[in-house]
C-alpha cells in the first residue's frame, strides 16, 4: 500500500497543473484507442482530469481532444495529458492511447513507442556472438517413423535462426512475462506474442507429454497449467511456475523427472506444408517465429539447487521428438541450431552459461558464466536474433525492466540501440 501511495502522488492523479476532476457527459464511445497498458501511468503533464465510470469513456474523452496524446484512468478518474512522459507502474491503473485519422500528435501503440527508450543503462550482463555469414547443412526429419532424414541447406547472417523458432524453460522457475518482437513494416518492431499470468496472446504452452509418443509419433501437445502434464483438447493458461526434478536421482528420469520441468512456447497458428520445414503432427504442429525476433522474458530461478534454463531451438526439433530422433542432436555439431539464452549447467553453482550449437561449427561457441541464477527477485533476459545486423546476442536486465517491453510495438530506433549496444 505504501508503494502504490507514493506511485498515486507521483503519478497520473496529483499533478502541479491538474485541475480538480469534475463530472461531465462524455462523449460517445467507441473505445478508439489502439494502445491499452495495464497498471500504467504516465507522470505529470496533465491537462485536465473528469470523473468517467469506465476507461472506454476515458479513452472517447482523450480521442475528443485534440491535445490529448494519452489519457490514464484510475479509481473513477481520466487524466488527460498532452505529452508521453516516462511510464511507471500503478496499480490498477489503465493508460490508453487514442487512434485518429489524421493523427499527428496522437501516438497509436507503435508512435507511442517511438518516443519511448529501452533502459539500455540497466543491463547488467551480456554476451555477443562473433558476426559473419553462417552456412551449414543438417538432417532435416522428413518422417518420424524410422527417423527418415534429408539433408538441408541452411545459410545467412543469423542461420538457422532465420528458420522458425521455439523457447524452451525449464524449472525451477518461475515465469512472469514473455515478449517477442519481430520487424513490422512501418519502421517499427511489433509485439507478435506476449503472455503474462492473467492472458496470453498469440502463445501457447506445449511440452513432451503427448501419449501418442509410445506409439511412435511426436511427444508435443498442450501442456497443463503446471507444465507437467499433457491438455489433450485446448491449450491451457499457464500458472507460471515451473517446479524441480520430482527424482533428481533417477538420471534416466528425464524433464519433470530427473530434471525439472520443461514447456516450450509456440504461436497458437498450426503448421502447414507450405509454412513449416520438416515432420509435424497434423493436430499439434505448431508454428513458431522465423525471421528476425526479440525474445523477452521476465523470471527467477530457485537458488542453487535445479538446473533451470532458458533456450531455443528450431521448432523441428520439438515438432519431431526433442530427446528422441530431430534435426539438432546432441552438443557439436549443432545441426538445426541451439541457442542457450541462460542455463545452469552444473547443480550448486550459480553460473547460467550462454552457447551456440549451429550446422556444421565444431565446436560451439560460448560462455560458461555470463551471468548468474536471479535467486532473490526476478531478472528480464533478452536474446536478439536480428537478420539486418547478423546481430546474435543475449542480455540481462533487472526484473522491473520489463516494463519497457509492455508495448504493442518498440520504433526501429530504440530497438536498434538495443541491438547494437556493445557489450
């Protein structure tokens, strides 16, 4: 209560030039705001404030004025102000940014970004990948049955990442927020996939539970809200904790058992012959993101004990059988590609290691200690996987830091100066 206290003096609802909120019809709604942020505020330049019941009435007040660029409503009150200043948390608070068409002044969720910076000053640890064009080839699955493989070509400046992605946890963690971003056309970087622990949108939790892998087909299917098990109908919202090795003894007992538990996230759309390499199950072959991507995710791991991490793979390798017959393998060569993001490599240690398992490289590239587990609070971590700039890189923010990639969209701007920021 004291922090959302000293968030309400400094925020949207006392300002020097506010006037008092006074009672007035507002005009129709039609909720045109392009831009909805949750437990957000924006200090000072207030212009004035009404009492509204709802944020849709808010949101019809700030697109009817022309010098309203974002309005924040909180507890029955809509300020209207005039500038995108710095966002803050608030609790309970909703920022919203008005659409018009002839809209100059007014940022959209991509425009509001575009006056908005990354905390670049914040990251507190890093590790970039040597540049230059990458060719190779690896064992495509072309039928999972007799693991039939062709080889395949794969080459360019971040190869094979170019080629769709997943991400991978795996426990003890616990997870609070993921963002990816790609490349929009409006020299912007949109929000394509997002999740938190109240919805997920364009992102779907799957692990190697399906029953169907005792029979020889692929082990992917929805994972439940614990991770553990297998959701045969629908995907199943997330809980965001990831729980340790039932049995860390048993080193034959695999992910959940041996290790701790294990989900990769996928975009909700299923695959399809013309979009997706490789073998796919017709029910549960998903798509995940090719091309450039920013991936974005705010965690904390368990102390020493466990061996949490954070990577990604090619999406073939989990559409066929991620510990089983895939295009990757295990360690060097990397075949189909392997990025580890943050991963604990040794139990009691607190390292978290970063490596590139990639075609025909022999051996991989990497660190074994960039940085360390987030034990007491959680840490943002970033990898960027960017085409234009053959930029591979991995970063780590503190926890709050998230907050700056709860947008629909980031310009190229800021997100370049993210990409190019030297380590």
């Amino acid at each position: 209560m004291q922090l959302l206290a000293s968030l309400f003096v400094a925020g949207a609802a006392v300002a020097s030039n506010a006037a008092v909120a006074v009672q007035a019809n507002a005009p129709p709604s039609t909720m045109s705001c392009s831009t909805i942020q949750h437990h957000a505020d924006y200090k000072g330049n207030d212009i004035r404030s009404i009492k509204r019941e709802t944020v849709n009435d808010c949101c019809a007040d700030c697109a009817a004025a022309p010098d309203c660029v974002v309005a924040v409503w909180y507890e029955g009150t809509c300020w209207l102000k005039n500038v995108v200043g710095t966002r803050t948390l608030l609790g309970n608070s909703t920022a919203v940014f008005p659409q018009r068409s002839n809209d100059r002044t007014s940022p959209s969720g991509l425009t509001e970004a575009t006056t908005q910076s990354l905390p670049l000053k914040n990251i507190q640890a890093g590790y970039a990948y040597a540049k230059g064009h990458r060719q190779g080839t690896y064992k495509m699955v072309t039928e999972l049955r007799g693991c039939q493989t062709r080889v395949e070509m794969s080459a360019g400046p971040i190869a094979p990442y170019h080629e769709d992605v997943t991400f991978v946890f795996r426990g003890p963690m616990d997870i609070y927020n993921i963002a990816i971003f790609q490349p929009a056309k409006s020299k912007t970087w949109s929000r394509v996939s997002s999740y938190s622990r109240t919805s997920a949108t364009n992102l779907v939790f799957m692990n190697n539970g399906n029953p169907q892998k005792y029979k020889g087909l692929s082990p992917q299917g929805y994972a439940t809200a614990d991770g553990r098990g297998f959701a045969p109908e629908e995907p199943t919202p997330f809980r965001g904790r990831l729980d340790d090795g039932s049995n860390p003894s048993n080193r034959y007992g695999g992910p959940g058992n041996t290790t701790g538990v294990e989900v990769n996230i996928m975009q909700r759309q299923r695959c399809t012959r013309d979009v997706c390499k490789g073998y796919f199950d017709q029910a549960y072959g998903a798509r995940g993101w090719s091309g450039s991507k920013v991936f974005v995710a705010k965690v904390k791991m368990d102390g020493v004990h466990g061996l949490p991490a954070i990577w990604a793979l090619n999406s073939q390798v989990v559409r066929a059988n991620q510990y089983g017959c895939n295009c990757r393998g295990r360690a060097d060569p990397g075949g189909c590609g392997e990025l580890d993001i943050a991963e604990a490599i040794q139990r009691g240690s607190s390292a978290l290691s970063t490596h590139n398992y990639w075609l025909d490289a022999n051996p991989s590239d990497g660190h074994d200690t960039w940085t360390t587990r987030p034990t007491n609070e959680p840490a943002t971590f970033v990898a960027i996987l960017d085409e234009r700039s053959g930029v591979i890189k991995v970063l780590r923010l503190g926890g709050d830091d998230f907050a700056a990639f709860d947008v629909d969209a980031i310009s190229a701007d800021a997100m370049n100066a993210l990409i190019q920021h030297p380590i």
